[in-house]
C-alpha cells in the first residue's frame, strides 16, 4: 500500500497566511479532541488578507486545517472523529473564512528505519505497513502534527478541484523487512 503526507501548498503566491502558534498553543489546541455529538467550540484565528489573498483548501500553520469542502470528503474516510471548527478572521475587512481542525487518530505506524533529528524532529520517516489500518492518520511519537493518508484517499482528493494540497510520497517497509536493514 502506498502512503502519502497531506500538507498544505507553500508555493501558492497569495495564500492567507494565518499567524503561527507556538509550541505550547500547539500542543494545547491538538491534544483537545473533538467527539461527535460533543465538538468543542469554534477557535478564531485572526489573518490579514490583501486584495489578492487565496484560501487554499489546505493549511499547515498553525496546524493542519481543511477547507470545508475538504472536510465533506475526509469525513467519508473518517466517519468516527469530531471536528473542530476554526473561523479565520479578517476584522479590517469584516470577512470570515471556516476551516476544521484535522485531528486523525495518531497510530504507532514508523519502522526502526525512520530518523530523527538530535532535537527529537522528524528527518525522515518511513512507515510499517503493516500497523496501518485506516485511511487518514498521524504517528504517534512525533512532534510535528503532519496527517498522512492511503492511496484511496488521496485519489479521491485528487480528482476533485481543490487548490492549495499536495500529496508527497512516504516509503513503507513492512514488519518481517525491519531488521534486515
């Protein structure tokens, strides 16, 4: 199976740029999850649009965000977690833009091939295959809140127009293979 990272386009000229959190605003934000039923409340994120600004489907600062389009479609690969809705503000010009906070369930999905960096960030990850069993997720031991999903997944996205998403290719070994390296 073919595994992809999700993340937001940085070379779109005009994109909204939302301010970024620190580490701590984060952590606090992401480790809040959502439940259907019982979503916690909208977060509101100030931005500074330009007369030629872009809301890209996809963002990663300040953590990974989706359009609502988006959202439609991963909740058919995700029918079982809360959202939580973020409102990108623009008060001088009085618009409001929804986004939801894209929390997958974290797995324990890298292999013993996977290196990090001396500070504890990703270098660069490969995935055990055989961990993996659900479409949409994050790793569980990294700091980084990167969202990865299957092949499927980024098929369906990829035939509908969305702007603003790029999909990078993870390598994947499965189990009986981690210890010949």
């Amino acid at each position: 199976m073919r595994y992809f990272q999700l993340l937001g386009d940085d070379r779109i000229t005009h994109a909204i740029r939302p301010p970024a959190w620190s580490l701590l605003q984060q952590r606090e934000v992401l480790s809040a999850v959502s439940y259907p039923g019982a979503e916690l409340p909208p977060l509101t994120i100030p931005v500074h649009e330009d007369k030629y600004a872009i809301y890209p489907d996809m963002l990663n600062v300040p953590a990974p965000l989706v359009s609502d389009q988006v959202k439609q479609l991963l909740e058919k690969y995700l029918p079982t977690i809360g959202w939580r809705a973020v409102m990108l503000s623009d008060i001088d010009r009085g618009s409001q833009n929804l986004y939801w906070l894209l929390q997958p369930p974290a797995i324990e999905a890298h292999s013993m091939q996977s290196t990090f960096r001396p500070d504890g960030t990703l270098e660069q990850l490969v995935l055990n295959h055989e961990k993996i069993h659900q479409p949409v997720f994050q790793v569980k031991g990294l700091r980084e809140p990167y969202v990865y999903i299957n092949l499927a997944a980024a098929e369906s996205l990829l035939r509908r127009s969305y702007t603003g998403i790029r999909l990078i290719r993870i390598p994947t070994i499965a189990a009986d293979q981690q210890h010949q390296i």
